[in-house]
C-alpha cells in the first residue's frame, strides 16, 4: 500500500465503531444497517442523520448518498483518511463535491472518526475574474482551433499562442525584426513583451529590440503552415460535396416526372 492509500484498506464494517462513538459522543442513538443506510442516529426532536461507509471516495458512494437525501437533509459519507499528496487531492475535489451536492464528510484514522464537513445548502461564489478570463479569451481566440475534449498536453491552440504564430510567421518571411515594427504588421501590440518572455522559445534577440526565429520557432511556423493548408483543403472538399450530390444517392435511379 503507497502512502497515498486509505489507511489499512480498511472495510466499510471497520469504519462503524468509530462513527458510532462520534454520534453517541452528541447525544445520538445509533442502529446501523436500518432500511437501506448503513447507519441512522437518531436525536429528540430532530431529524435522522443518515451516514454511508465507504472504503474510498467513489461515484456509487455519492449516488447511494443523494438517494438518502430524500429521507434527510443530515447525510454524510464516511471513508478512512488517507495520506500523502494524491490523498490530500483527491481529499480538496471530494470535499468541494460533497459541499455542492449538500452532503456531510467524516474521515476516520486510526479508530477516531472527526467531521471535516457538515451538510448544507451550496452557495457557490461567483469567480468574476475567471468568468472575465474565459470570455476574454473566447473573444481573443481566431476561429476554433482546438476541438473540445483534447487533453493539455495535445496542444491546444489558446489566442496567446495564435500571437505568438502571428509574429513568428512574421519573421519567418522578414528576418529579424523590431518589435513595434512586427506590432504594427501584425497587429498584435505586445509583440515586444511576448518575444521577450519567450515562452514557446521561439524567439532570441539579436538586439535591443529586435528579434528573430529560433530554429524551435521556425518548426513550429512551418507545422502552422502545413496544418493550415491541410484544413483550408479539408473545408474545400467539404464545400465540394455540399453543392454536389449527397452521399449514398443515386441519381440515376430516381424516378423522372412526366
């Protein structure tokens, strides 16, 4: 077992003593396996407080913990605690989940059971920074370069890195260049802040305020290049085909009007 693991692989039986002891601890009677719950606590004059057990964070958890929020509004999942950094990961997005979905969470380690999460209504904050990124972003972004569901590492083509095409494409034709030269042509006025920060390494400077191509930056002008000529080639067969006979008909065949 890595130390990122739940604690002793521990079963979902394991787990009852402790959260038993916690709820006894506040004045809760407690049955377990009542109905479909793994545990029920029950408090004069209050609502059930439902807990499922879990050996791990897992979507059948979650499900099986909405459901019960159809009996109560005082649901919590339990698990073991883990350790290390893909613990404490998986830890921050499960907790974020169960705050959103209104669930509780208790952890238990070594024969103690702590609530890290009591259950809620969700008011998430509005990121209006992020939401100001995103569409600016959108707005800056030529086209649709990137289809959706790729992975980061596939390299996704952000407006950033549609500038920064622009100016190596630029200097790829001219040679070196000054920056506000490359801004004026090309339109994109931080050329000179971005040749300077050089963050695909595709620019050196020759001097004070000129640059030129690396060799790293004419592969990745020359890859644009092909790319865009392979897609303004696809579009034109796909026009091609639009204007003439559709697929899988067979004019010959279709009956004539007399």
């Amino acid at each position: 077992m890595t130390a990122s693991e739940p604690e002793a692989a521990q079963t979902e039986a394991a787990l009852y003593p402790p959260v038993k002891a916690l709820l006894e601890a506040q004045g809760y009677a407690v049955k377990g396996e009542v109905g479909a719950a793994d545990i029920v606590a029950c408090r004069a004059g209050e609502p059930p407080v439902i807990v499922e057990l879990k050996r791990g964070f897992a979507l059948s958890l979650f499900h099986q913990a909405i459901d019960r929020l159809r009996l109560s509004d005082a649901v919590y999942i339990a698990v073991p605690e883990g350790r290390g950094a893909r613990w404490q990961g998986a830890l921050k997005a499960n907790t974020a989940l169960c705050r959103r979905l209104g669930l509780g969470l208790i952890l238990v380690h070594r024969g103690q059971a702590t609530v890290a999460l009591d259950p809620g209504p969700y008011a998430p904050r509005p990121a209006k920074r992020r939401r100001a990124h995103l569409l600016r972003e959108f707005a800056r972004r030529e086209g649709d370069p990137t289809a959706g569901g790729l992975p980061s590492a596939a390299g996704r083509v952000t407006a950033y890195r549609q500038d920064a095409l622009r100016i190596a494409s630029y200097l790829d034709v001219a040679g070196p260049a000054r920056g506000v030269e490359i801004a004026r042509a090309t339109g994109v006025t931080r050329a000179t802040r971005m040749m300077a920060d050089n963050h695909y390494g595709w620019f050196e400077r020759v001097e004070k305020g000129v640059y030129r191509l690396t060799p790293r930056g004419c592969d990745a002008t020359a890859k644009a290049q092909a790319r865009g000529q392979a897609l303004s080639q696809a579009r034109g067969q796909a026009r091609g085909q639009g204007r003439g006979q559709a697929p899988g008909k067979d004019t010959a065949s279709a009956p004539s009007k007399t």
